[in-house]
C-alpha cells in the first residue's frame, strides 16, 4: 500500500468525482487541517480512500487521534435527550366516543323501526287492494 501523502499528487478533483466526496474535505484531508474535518467523516472517508486508491491512513489516524486527544480531552458521549409532554402533540381521551357510538346506534334501530313500519303498511295496502279485486269478482 501507498502512503496516504501520495493524494497531494492527485487531482483532488477527480479523486472527488470518483469517490463522490467534497472537494473541500479531500483538500483538508491532504492539507492535514484537522480542525475542519470531524470524526465521523474522516473514519468514512479514509476508508474510501484506502479502498479505492490502495493508500495506508494509518499514521494519519495516529496523527487525527492524538489532534483529537489534545483539542478534545472528553469523547462526545450520546446524552439522553428528554423531552416534555406537549399538549398540542399528546391525543387527549375525549367523551364524545361513547355519545357518538349510542348516537349511530339509535339512528340504525330508528332507521330499522321506520323502514318494517313502512314495509308493514305497504303489505297492508296489498292486502287490501287484493280483497277488493276478489270481492269484485265474486
């Protein structure tokens, strides 16, 4: 493997256009300007770089990591975000469920009353228009 110093003699610009990372992070990469670069994007990225251009980082990340120890003596530890209870987000439980559903009910056992009410008057009305045909021909 290569040195990783060897990406100073590369064009920068089609080692971005090749491996799709910023120009501006390859020319602080090269330019060892570890304040512009964070750690998430240098692990990534340095293996990117290794991958395709068969480069060894391993003394750059020495470097970065003691650059790291200096500037930033705590590791960034994941802190447990709390957050409040909103009212605008929070669904609040609402009485007009049980309203509603004894509302929907009385309106099908009235719709079901009127319709056999008027179902039943109809055959009514049939069975006296057929008594009266029968009356007359007898």
């Amino acid at each position: 493997m290569l040195n990783w110093k060897k990406i100073q003699e590369l064009n920068l610009k089609e080692v971005a256009a090749k491996t799709q990372i910023e120009l501006d992070f390859l020319e602080a990469l090269a330019e060892k300007n570890f304040a512009v670069l964070s750690r998430f994007n240098v692990k990534g990225f340095v293996k990117i770089l290794s991958r395709e251009y068969e480069l060894d980082f391993s003394d750059f990340n020495e470097e970065y990591e003691a650059y790291l120890n200096e500037n930033n003596p705590t590791p960034q530890t994941k802190s447990k975000m709390i957050t409040p209870k909103l009212d605008a987000y929070s669904q609040k439980s609402s009485n007009a469920w049980p309203f509603l559903i004894v509302l929907i009910v009385l309106v099908i056992i009235g719709s079901g009353i009127y319709y056999f009410d008027t179902l039943k008057t109809f055959f009514k009305d049939e069975q006296n228009n057929t008594s009266t045909t029968v009356i007359d021909i007898i």
